[in-house]
C-alpha cells in the first residue's frame, strides 16, 4: 500500500488534497462552512453537498450512489451541530482511474463499472480526510478505508484463500470477492466500521477475516500518513511561534 498526498493545491477552497493511491489520482476539495441554499440549509447542524466527477465524461447515476455512500459516511464523522444553518461542500475529482484506460472511457461491462466503483469509493474517502484536515474541519474522530480482494483455488479445497491489500484490476478481475471498509481511529486503533461495501461469493468467516486484516491496514494508514500529515501541518501552520 502507498499514498502520496500533497495538501492546500486549490485557492479558492479552504481546503484541498491531491491522492495517489494505485490507479486512482484523485483531486478533494472542502469549502466550508459557508451559507447554503434556502433550500439546503437546517436549523441545528450543518448540511453536506457532496460531488463527484469522473475522470471522463460527466457524471451520471454511478457517481450519484457514490455521493449517496460518501455522504453517509461523512455525516457520520463531522460535528455537523458545530456549524448551525451552513453549509459544508465536498468535491470529488478523479484525474485518472482504471477507467481511462478504455478507449473513449466506456466500461466494458456491468461488473467492471461495479468494481471500478468500489475501489474509486476507497480512495475518495481517504482523499476526503486529508482535504477535511486541510480544511480544519472539526471531526469526532480521523477515518481510514481500504480495499481487500479475496481468491480462492478451486482446485484444491483445503487450501487457504488469497487476501489482497488493494488490488489492481487484473486481480480484482480474477478475485471471488472484494471488500471496501472503512473504520474511525480512536487512540491510534481502529474502532468502529462505518462502510463495508462487499462484491462477490464469501463466507462467513471469509468476512470475518476480511475485517480483521482491514483493522490492521486501516491502523497502519492512520500511523503511517494520517499522523505524519497532521504533525507536518501544525509545523508548517504554527513555524511563527518558533
């Protein structure tokens, strides 16, 4: 697993993150709080616009059920109540998928759009926690997701499945099943899951597994780029108490 992440690209957002991570590049941008719609604004917590983009083309009913997943999340996470009768608006921007890879953008079939969705619904919520720091937004607690492909060898039963930490297409393509799960972090360990998106055949314990290692990667995530993040930019936002 590898991220790079540069912060504060876009001036006129209050808060940005570029993310690299496999095949995605991907562009978050926050702007809030700020006054909403008549139309979009309630009485006691803030509301949330959220909008994807895809890489190519405009956006369709794909990128509305992604918003839609998004959205839950985030409500999830924000302190919404802090900011009464505003507006917090979150966009989404894919620069490159696997998707750009097809002439003229076309999916090659329901299933590939099907797992092009989950692995760019991994990797736009990553990218919205680094542009929510940027942005100071105030969170209950930091977040992390990751992708996990399951393959199983039908030709010998008893053996042990394979379980791949954000897999490419081709391993995506050959997988039974991939998962994309989400947790909060409190205190550096992952606590509670706040999305599990699964495609595939599994069991039971297959999932159980699945869980499991994502707690280790979702804790790796945090310690590894989400703190190193986080402490590079209080350094940079406070050098002049130095």
């Amino acid at each position: 697993m590898s991220f790079t992440v540069k912060t504060s690209l876009l001036e006129n957002s209050d808060g940005s993150a570029q993310l690299i991570t496999g095949d995605i590049k991907l562009i978050a941008s926050v702007s809030g709080p700020i006054e909403p719609k008549p139309r979009q604004e309630l009485p006691n917590v803030a509301s949330l616009e959220i909008v994807i983009r895809p890489a190519v083309g405009l956006s369709g009913t794909r990128e509305k059920a992604l918003e839609d997943k998004l959205r839950s999340l985030l409500q999830a996470v924000i302190v919404r109540y802090k900011y009464p009768r505003q507006l917090i608006q979150v966009v989404i921007q894919f620069l490159s998928t696997p998707l750009t890879k097809y002439q003229g953008g076309a999916y090659s079939n329901h299933k590939d759009e099907v797992e092009y969705s989950n692995i760019e619904l991994n990797a736009a919520i990553n990218g919205c926690y680094f542009a929510l720091v940027d942005a100071g937004i105030a969170l209950y607690s930091s977040f992390a997701s990751v992708c996990i492909s399951l393959t199983e060898d039908h030709q010998t039963i008893d053996e042990e499945p394979e379980y791949i930490i954000d897999p490419n297409l081709k391993q995506l393509h050959k997988s039974d099943s991939h998962h994309v799960i989400c947790f909060n972090i409190e205190d550096k360990k992952a606590n509670k899951i706040l999305l599990l998106e699964s495609l595939g055949d599994f069991t039971e314990e297959q999932l159980f597994t699945v869980i499991s290692k994502a707690v280790t990667q979702c804790e790796l995530i945090h310690n590894d780029y989400q703190r190193k993040y986080i402490t590079e930019k209080i350094d940079n936002d406070y050098v002049w108490k130095a």
